[in-house]
C-alpha cells in the first residue's frame, strides 16, 4: 500500500486565458459582465436547450 492517499489536482486560473475568453464572449468573467449565472447564460446561448429524446441525438450528431 501507499503512504500517501491520492489527492485531486487543484484548478489554477489563469488569468490571462479569463480575459481572452472575455474578449471572445464566452467564459466566467462574460457571464459575470453579463450579470448571469451559468444556467440562465446555457438558457441563452445552448441551441439544444430544452430539446430532449430522439430529436436532441439527432440534432447532436449534426453538430459532430
């Protein structure tokens, strides 16, 4: 056995690739300009909101 118990890797923003994201209009520090949370920015932006079953696989192999 191990002396040491695995630990998940901690997330470092890089604070360069946020702004570049922003610039491009997508990512947390647009969502926050935009005054959204994250489900109201997918209700605007995701074309497959709310499209469920047979339709969304459908419309999903499209986009591949």
């Amino acid at each position: 056995m191990s002396t040491k118990a695995p630990v998940c890797p901690i997330h470092k923003s890089n604070p360069k690739r946020a702004e570049t994201k922003k610039k491009r209009g997508f990512g947390n520090l647009a969502m926050k300009e935009a005054k959204m949370e994250q489900d109201q920015w997918a209700q605007k932006y995701d074309p497959l909101f709310k499209v469920k079953g047979i339709e969304r696989h459908r419309k999903l192999k499209e986009v591949r």
